[in-house]
C-alpha cells in the first residue's frame, strides 16, 4: 500500500460503485451494468462490486492502481456498514486495452487468483472488439455464478474456508466508530472483520 501510495497520492478518492471516466457506456448499457452489480450486492449483502473506467497510462500496471482505489475509495452510493475490505473492483483501461480484478481482504477465502483471471477472460474478446458493456456484463454474471458457487461449498464444509487472518470484531462496532469520526481506526480494524457469504 506505500508504494501504491507513493505512486497514486495518500488521500481518500469519492467516486461511484460505477465510475465510467472514459466514456466507454452509454446510459443503457450503465443501466444494465448496474442492475448486475447490484444483483450481487442483494444476494451476498455483505459484498459489493465496483467497476472503474480510465486512462491509466503507463504508471502502473492495473492490478496496484485496482489495489490502491479499492483501499482509497470512498464509494457515494454503497452503503457505510459495508467495507471496502468485501468489495470487488475491476479497472477497465480502453488505451492500453487492459483490465484487472481486485479483492479485498475478506474475500481471501473465497476468491483464488485463479477466479480473477477466469472472470476478466469471459469479458475478453469482447474488449478486444470494443464491446465493452457485453463483456463487463460477462465478466459479472461470471463472478455470480462464483460466490454462488463457493457459497454452497461454504456450507458443506465451513473449515474450509476460515479467515486466514485475526479474529473478526463486531460490524457494529465499527459502524459505530466511523459515524462518531474516527475513520482511521475504524478503517484499519475492517481487515479483521468475519464475512459469511450467503447465497
């Protein structure tokens, strides 16, 4: 994170689970998007999915610029009990006909590497012809069928999937301390936080 800091600046960045800087969506097709980003926010409410669209250029790959604006982001319309640590951000840069996926923390036991690079190729060629809503489009479903996937298996075999990381502390907890202004702390102890994910 101090080197992605280094790179992209310390500060919080506002933006929307939606983020299309480049202009790559036109209001129909950022309709359809956001009822599949939000689909999944119903069905696992402990997760989100935010999706940037930008000229990212050649300072740096997408994957620490993904990493860095998912720990800096301040998301306007997803809701404060639910941290960044659950979230799931996909940069998208048209230029350099680039992409990647990134997750946060709690997601470490229920998302491989491996998922990532099988959710961004569903979206694949559909990127190299420009069609860039069909292919984030296939790239989400995917990653539905995913959680879903690994929600069951969650269920049959629990150990299989526990925090590789501290203990949880309580939700409310920390809602609490980020309403009352102290973020910092708050946002720090979000790593240690349990998830379960429900179909």
């Amino acid at each position: 994170m101090a080197d992605a800091n280094r790179m992209f600046g310390d500060g919080d960045v506002k933006l929307r689970s939606l983020t299309d800087t480049a202009g790559i969506f036109r209001r129909d097709e950022r309709n359809r998007l956001e009822d599949e980003m939000e689909r999944i926010g119903i069905v696992f409410p402990q997760v989100f999915v935010a999706v940037y669209t930008g000229r990212v250029g050649e300072i740096a790959n997408l994957r620490q610029f993904g990493f860095w604006l998912l720990n800096r982001g301040l998301f306007e319309d997803i809701p404060v009990e639910k941290p960044n640590a659950a979230g799931v951000m996909i940069v998208i840069d048209p230029d350099s006909k680039a992409a990647g996926m990134t997750f946060g923390y709690l997601l470490d036991p229920f998302i491989e590497e491996q998922d990532t690079f099988d959710c961004l190729s569903r979206a694949h060629s559909y990127w190299l012809e420009g069609r860039y809503a069909e292919g984030l489009l296939k790239c989400l479903v995917h990653l539905h069928k995913l959680l879903r996937k690994r929600s069951r298996r969650a269920r049959r075999d629990p150990e299989c999937f526990e925090r590789k990381v501290a203990s949880p502390v309580a939700v409310g907890d920390l809602v609490r301390r980020i309403h009352e202004g102290n973020r910092p702390a708050a946002w720090q102890s979000l790593e240690d936080m349990e998830m379960e994910v429900e179909p």
